[in-house]
C-alpha cells in the first residue's frame, strides 16, 4: 500500500494520506512523498488547486516516532552530532512547502487530526471538517515541543488562541476549532465530498495567475518572521533525549498519565 495517494481531475488533485493502520501518522516515508509532491507542484502551471485529506476516517494522527524510538531519553555523547536534527526538520520542510505552493490548498478533515497533522491543516487556505473530526496539539503532554508546527499555528490562530492550544494540548471538536479559527467551515459526517466539490467549484471562478500572485504577496508577511526550523529541530531533539520524553511517552504507551499529570500532594 502506497502511503501517499495523488490522483488528479481536471486541474485540481487530490493528495490523500493514506495509512490508515496508523491513522495516516506523518511517517518518514509520508513526509518525503509529500515533499515532493510540493516541489513538483510548484512547477506545474497547468495545476490550479490541491485538497488534501486523510484515508480511512482519520486526518493524521500526528508525527511518528518509528524512526526517533531507539532515541527516546538517550542523550548524546559529548560533541556527537545528533541525526534527529534533520530528521525532525524535514517536516518543518514541507510545512514551509504547503505554505509556498502558488495553488490554493484545502484541507478535507475527517477524523483526528494531532500534532503535526494540525499543523498540515494550519497551512491550508481552506479547511472543511466533519462533525467527528477532533484537533489538538498533545506534544507538551507527551514531554515534547510541537516544535515545527508551532509557528505554523501562531500564524493561523494568532499568539494568545496559539498559546492556549500549543501549551496546553487541549482536545477541539469541530465546533471549538471553528470558533478558535482553525477550521472554515463544518459539516455533517456524510457530507464531506459534497462540501469539497463545493468548494473547487468555487475556486474555479479564481484566475490562477491572480491566486498565484496573491499568495506571494501573503507569503511576503511570514518571510519578516524568523526561519525557526533548524531551531525547532534542535529543541524537538533535545526534548526527546531527555528525560521528560521518556517519562511522557512510556506512560502514554501504557495509559497511564505522565508523572506531572498526577495531583502534587496535600
């Protein structure tokens, strides 16, 4: 099975994220196909606008950790280069792809949509969500930053919606995500395919020159922001070396909240 689908109508494709035994989890495999996905596209004039979604009623579920887990509480040797740098910079890569393609970009949720797969949805010009879908950031419950996607999600919510979700990993329904500005509209559970061909129908009334151009333009407010992806990576790293990580995640696999979850004593 293919864990990254494009399929193409007209001028408009579809990528969709599909590894549903995994809830379509942002793998290494999953992260380079949608790298150059972006590349390509960004070169392909005769391509108008991308929908993204996730297969099997799930969005993502979020980075996975497949390739960090021999990692997870170890830290380096003195002067040893860490190779999660790189690794956990190439999702900063294509977030910072997504965001430059001269296309429109919708996001089609359905299902959970964590951590890093909130980060793809902050990066859409439109997000049409189910009922069911669900958002959250959980990385700091976990003992991690959502290093990449934090910027990515100040940009989307502004700083003080940011620092409540980012901060705090609270749980959005469709509704919340909504009224917090993450998700454009919602609809019932059924009526998502509906609710994108409304929506490509309606783009198709834009001149692809014009978008184009109009993208650039907005692009041109976030290039004043510091370029924070080397920075985020070495935060990310890091963490996951460390020891909250390893308390955080053990406990997760377990199902058992993390050590600073638990009630301090009287």
């Amino acid at each position: 099975m293919t864990p990254f689908q494009i399929s193409r109508q007209g001028s408009v494709e579809h990528w969709t994220l599909n590894d549903p035994g995994s809830r379509n989890a942002l793998s290494d495999s999953l992260v380079l196909a949608l790298f150059e996905a972006c590349l390509r596209a960004r070169h392909d004039s005769s391509l108008r606008g991308i929908v993204l979604s996730g297969a099997g009623g799930a969005f993502s579920a979020g980075g996975s950790l497949g390739g960090f887990a021999s990692a997870i509480g170890q830290p380096l040797m003195p002067g040893q280069d860490d190779p999660l740098i790189a690794l956990n910079r190439s999702f900063g890569d294509v977030l910072h792809a997504l965001g430059e393609l001269p296309q429109w970009l919708v996001c089609a949720v359905d299902g959970p949509a964590m951590g890093g797969g909130f980060g793809l949805v902050c990066c859409a010009d439109l997000v049409i969500a189910t009922e069911r879908s669900v958002f959250a950031t959980p990385e700091v419950t976990l003992g991690l930053p959502p290093a990449q996607i934090a910027p990515f999600v100040w940009q989307r919510l502004g700083d003080a919606v940011a620092r409540q979700c980012l901060l705090s990993g609270v749980r959005w329904s469709a509704a919340q995500a909504q009224a917090a500005g993450l998700v454009n509209t919602v609809v019932a559970n059924d009526a998502l395919p509906a609710a994108v061909d409304g929506a490509v129908r309606a783009y198709r009334a834009t001149a692809p020159g014009a978008v184009a151009a109009t993208k650039r333009l907005l692009q041109r407010l976030r290039t004043h922001a510091p370029d924070l992806r080397t920075e985020a990576a070495t935060a990310f790293a890091a963490a996951l070396r460390g020891p909250e990580a390893a308390a955080g995640l053990h406990a997760f696999s377990h199902q058992r909240p993390a050590p600073w979850a638990q009630e301090d004593p009287a």
